[in-house]
C-alpha cells in the first residue's frame, strides 16, 4: 500500500506529470513503476468497470498491492463508484476521481471520498458540459476532464474539450484541472493555456522507447 504523504497536499496548482498506468506490465508491476518513479508526479490509476465503460482493468486489490512513494491518483470509470470508494481509500489511493455521469449523488459521494482523508475529483467525459458538476466545483479537490471518451488508451485527443477547461479555470483560479487522454507535447501545451495543471500520459510515456525522456519533453512543454 502506498504511504500517504503530507507535501501531496501542500502544493495546489502545480504542474504535474501523471503517467497513466493503464499500458503497464501487470505481471511485474510494482518493477515496472520503480523504474518511473523517478521522474513522475503521480501514477494515474484506471479502473474500469466493463460497464460505464467498454472495458475491463483492475480494482482495489490490485491497487492495495502496489508499493510505491508516488501519490496514486485511482481514475473510477465505474458505475456507483459510491460502493467502492472505501475499497480504495484503505488500498492506499491519494486521489479518488468519480464519473459525473456515473452517480446519482454526487455530493454524497465526494464527502465520502474526503471523509477518508482523500483528495476528490470530479470528471466530465467530453460530452458533459460544465453545468454538470457547477454545483458541486467549490467542494471537489480535482476536476478531471476527459480529452478523449474513456475506455481506452491511445485514442486522437479532442480539441473542443479545451474550452470547458477555461470555463473552469476562470471560475476556479485555485483548483487543480487535470486533462487525461491523447495526451503529448503537442495537445498538452493547448490545456496549459487553457488551465489545466495536471497531465495524464498513458501512450505517449510508456509506449515511448525511451520514458524518460518522454516524461522531460512533456513537462517542458507546459513549464
Ligand atoms: C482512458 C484513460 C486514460 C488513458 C490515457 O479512458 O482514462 O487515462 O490511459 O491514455 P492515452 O494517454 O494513451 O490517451
Ligand atoms: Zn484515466
């Protein structure tokens, strides 16, 4: 289980480079994250239900199994996340983002991930205009919007998502916008301008030859 660490919440509105585990080794992953664990922000977790979306990954077990100091930011793509939020606050998740689209009380459900000491985000597939979650922004820790319909990795980032990210930023100078999906050194510089501070990299860091490098790429295009 990963150790909470204080600093994760001291540092609003940084930049942060969140390599999405999704294309990880699975038979060896605790190996594979030590190796970037060096040069990443966070570890962005996919969880997929099969049913909020077309596909299937891991759950809590598996997150309670990895070991590593890198905060893990559990990306819910789940219906009633509500059921499982406890699962994976105990399996040790720093961030825990639900679906708007994927709870009836989404209220309820961001003070329960708070409850366990957890930082909440709230995501909006692309489709899902800003209005959706306006009631529920001065209480979320998180906004994850969704550059590409969640599912899969790899997918053609989606240019007109770019403007809900501003919408959000110029109602929320402090909050932490964090953009997930076709992800690079070329579509992340557009949500930098735009607002966003935390990038979500699944493809583009760990289909890279090299990781690393990758990772020092995309974080000079947004610094
Ligand atoms: C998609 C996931 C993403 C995915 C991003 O549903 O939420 O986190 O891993 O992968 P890339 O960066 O390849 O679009
Ligand atoms: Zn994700």
């Amino acid at each position: 289980m990963a150790t909470k660490s204080l600093s994760f919440r001291e540092v609003k509105k940084k930049i942060r480079i969140a390599p999405s585990i999704l294309g990880a080794d699975y038979g060896d992953l605790n190996h594979y994250l030590q190796k970037l664990e060096p040069f990443s922000d966070l570890f962005h977790v996919d969880v997929m239900d099969g049913n909020f979306v077309p596909n299937l990954s891991i759950g809590a077990m598996v997150v309670n199994d990895i070991k590593t100091t890198i905060p893990l930011d559990c990306h819910l793509m789940i219906n009633h996340p509500e059921e499982y939020i406890e699962s994976f606050a105990k399996a040790g998740a720093h961030i825990i983002t639900v679906h708007a689209e994927a709870t009836r009380d989404l209220k309820k459900t961001i003070e329960k991930i708070q409850s366990f000491g957890c930082l909440a985000g709230v995501s909006l597939n692309p489709k899902t205009p800003v209005s959706k979650i306006e009631k529920i922004l001065p209480i979320v820790d998180m906004v994850l919007v969704m550059s590409v319909e969640p599912g899969f990795g790899g997918q053609s980032f989606m240019p007109e998502v770019v403007s809900k990210i501003v919408q959000i930023r110029k109602a929320y100078p402090e909050l932490d916008i964090e953009v997930d999906g076709g992800i690079t050194h070329k579509t992340a510089p557009l949500c930098k301008s735009a607002g966003a501070n935390i990038f979500v990299a699944g493809s583009y860091i760990l289909k890279a030859d090299n990781p690393k490098e990758a990772t020092e790429k995309l974080r000079k295009s947004v610094s």
